[in-house]
C-alpha cells in the first residue's frame, strides 16, 4: 500500500517519561530544557534548524517526510462542527470562521490564503502527541496546537501575540520575517491585527523539520512559500493576574457556603438608641472584621484551591459524552488491571500540593488511597497504566464504591484504551 504514498507521514514519537530536562534536546538545538528555560522562554527568538532531524535525514536519504496531518484530512477537521478554524485571504485581507465545507476551502496550489486549524491536539492524535513533548512547561501556561496550512503567499500578516508560540514547520516551506519594534499601532478597519509599520530586522526560510520560538510580542510574519505548506503552532498562554484573582475570589465566595459559623445571624444586644439609624453600626463592623480575620483572605493558601480549581476547567467549548454501556466499578476495576486509562483531549488536570484537580472539581478529597495514587498518575502521566496483578488490594479498594476515578469515567472525563480517536 506504501507505493500510492508520495512520501511518509511523519509519526511523532511519543517522549520517554519522565522526560530528561536536564540533556540536550534536538528539537531545542542541542540545549536541554533547563538550559533553554534558563536562557530563553520568555525571553528571546530561538531559531533551531532540524529540531525534527527524522526529516532532514529522511530527504538526504531520498524518501521526505510529510506532515503526520494531510492537507485535505486538515480540511476535513475544519468542517468537524465542535472545531475552531478560521480561514484568511491576505490580498484583500478577509476572514471568515468555520466550521468549512470541502468546497469552501481553497486547493493548496491557489495563493494567498491560510486556513487556521485551533486545538488541533484535541482532534488528532499526533497533534497531541507533539504538544506532549512541551510537557518541561507547567500545563497551566499550555493553550494549544494550531496547524496553518496554506497556499503559497498565504499568511495572517505581521502581528504580535501574547503568547509564547513554538513555530515548528511540518509541510512546505514558510519565511519568518521578525522585528524588535516598539510601535505595535495596527492597521484600521482590517479583520484581524495587522501591523500599521512592519520592520523586520531578521529573516529565515523555515524548511520541514525546523522550528523558532518566539517569546510574547516580538512582532513577527510568516508567509508559505510552497502550496500547503503547513505550520504547527505550540501556544503557550499566561492569564492575567486579574483573572486568576478574580476566579480565586468567585471560588473562595462560593466555598464560604460550607462553613456553618456563617450561618449564624447578627447578634446586637448591646445597641444602644442611635440617633444616626442611617450609618452602619460599628458593632456590626466589629463582628465582620472577626469573621474576615478569621478567613485568612490576606494568605494566598486561601485563595489557591480556587485559582487551581479554575486551571483545571476545560476550555469553555469542550463537550464530554458518557460511555454508551459504562461498566460497573467492579468491571471498571476489573478492566484497570489489565488495560490503560487515557484522558479525554478536553480533560484537564492541576495538582496543588496533595490535592488533584480535574476539569474544575477536586478529585481526590476524601477518596481512599488507591484512587488518590491513580489520580497521580493521572496527572503526572496524562495516562494510567495497567494496575496489574501486584495491585489487587488497590483495585480492591477501587471496585468496592462508587469514587471519583469512576465517576469521571462515567462522565467521559477519562477514556479506556481504544476509545481515544472515536471522541475526537
Ligand atoms: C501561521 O501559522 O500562519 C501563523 C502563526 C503565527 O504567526 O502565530
Ligand atoms: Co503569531
């Protein structure tokens, strides 16, 4: 069947756990993750020439590599109605929001248009398998894989982002053109941000395999010199302090409802007549600046379960659906030992100290050891090997109730083996 191929898909390979941050990386150019942390997340450009060496070694070997993603299966995805694609045309600038149709996606020979592919590691394997080798950044700054694939000359134009963006190049070629400029003024009346002066001081042409990182707001171009010439796009975003604060805040409200000494009512014995009914009563002052002491809002602890809490919702358009014929715990325990858990692409997870986070709710309070120990994994892992016989006790302990690691199977939070690809 290989002969009908033009080329090889290129298979990412799936990294070793846990991963070795302090050795040097090809995909980081010969520096480990430490060294580039150190010297330039957030910091400054890094260009890396075969940060994938398999495509460079396979075109000097005569078979070249393509994208793991096609073209049209690229195409495909952006008709998927749960996906978020945009498709651009830069000569007018235009843009329109999918999901595509086939037909309304133009063919990769025709110039000056880019698809935009969002969450693409939610809707294709090897998309997410590439995201997993990002994992030396803490998944609380990770966004998403976008795939661009485009016609020659197509491109978004000279912007800046927000985000620190991995720019790694799976199919064709593209040329980076980037500016240390300050004047950041857009153009007017455009669909999208489009820089109102552009002064690149550097310039490459990317080739399959090669990748440049870039911190946030380094003004930056990238147009397709080959038809689909396909881009992934490794985004790393940072909230705002007032967003984290103000979702602690919610949070930290809302917990106020399992504290039962508020439940009490104001006691006032002690009021005298006032002749200023208008004005709050100082004693009421009084009785809430206890309450308030004693809720320790000035300790950052307080406002932590919130803000991890938060950082572990799954992004506002994620869908979960049940399995069909969920096993029973027992069966789910049964299955455990012998075969992986796998979560749902949308499923996010955030540890805070001993505490396990998934998709907004604490999983691991009050749960017995054996379902902490396989949220950890969980977590650490984002899969949970087989228990095996040698954990009979634990899958005991998992198959007597009902608990979290089976309720989130239950809700489609947590996959079996297999079941990955039929979600996406
Ligand atoms: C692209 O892949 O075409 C655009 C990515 C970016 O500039 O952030
Ligand atoms: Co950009």
């Amino acid at each position: 069947m290989k002969s009908f191929y033009l080329s090889t898909p290129y298979e990412p390979p799936t990294p070793p756990y846990p991963l070795p941050i302090k050795v040097p990386w090809a995909l980081l150019g010969g520096i480990s993750p430490q060294q580039f942390m150190q010297q330039h997340w957030h910091k400054k450009p890094l260009l890396v020439r075969g940060a994938i060496p398999a495509f460079a070694l396979a075109k000097a070997a005569g078979e070249p590599l393509e994208s793991p993603i096609s073209a049209s299966d690229l195409a495909v995805l952006a008709g998927h109605p749960d996906s978020e694609s945009r498709l651009i045309q830069s000569k007018p600038w235009k843009m329109a929001r999918g999901p595509f149709s086939r037909k309304s996606i133009p063919s990769i020979s025709q110039a000056n248009w880019t698809l935009l592919l969002q969450g693409a590691d939610t809707l294709h394997p090897a998309a997410k398998t590439v995201l997993s080798w990002f994992r030396f950044i803490p998944d609380v700054r990770l966004d998403d894989l976008m795939i661009s694939v485009a016609g020659p000359g197509g491109g978004v134009g000279p912007h800046v982002d927000s985000y620190d963006v991995f720019l790694i190049q799976m199919s064709g070629r593209r040329h980076w053109k980037i500016s240390t400029q300050d004047d950041l003024s857009l153009k007017p009346n455009l669909p999208l941000k489009i820089l109102a002066q552009f002064e690149p001081s550097q310039d490459w042409v990317l080739e399959p395999g090669d990748m440049l990182y870039l911190p946030p707001h380094v003004a930056h171009e990238g147009i397709s010199l080959d038809a689909g010439c396909q881009t992934w796009s490794v985004g790393f975003r940072a909230a705002s302090y007032r967003e984290l604060l103000q979702e602690g805040l919610w949070r930290l409200a809302e917990s106020l409802d399992a504290l039962p000494t508020l439940d009490r009512r104001y006691q006032d014995p002690q009021q005298t007549a006032t002749d200023q009914p208008d004005t709050l009563p100082p004693e009421l002052v009084k009785q809430l600046r206890t309450h308030l002491k004693g809720l320790k809002l000035d300790s950052i602890d307080t406002m932590l379960p919130g803000i991890a809490s938060y950082l572990s919702e799954p992004k506002p358009h994620a869908f979960f659906s049940s399995p069909d014929r969920p096993l029973s715990a027992k069966a789910f325990a049964q299955y455990l030992k012998q075969s992986p858990l796998h979560l749902h692409p949308h499923t996010r997870l955030m540890r805070l100290n001993e505490t396990i986070f998934c998709n907004g709710e604490n999983q691991t309070e009050g749960e017995t050891l054996a379902v902490k120990l396989c949220w950890n994994v969980l977590s650490e892992r984002h899969t949970l090997p087989p228990l095996g016989e040698e954990n009979s006790a634990y899958l005991a302990e998992i198959a007597a109730s009902n608990n979290s690691l089976y309720d989130a199977y239950c809700s489609g939070w947590l996959l079996m083996a297999g079941k990955n690809e039929e979600s996406l």
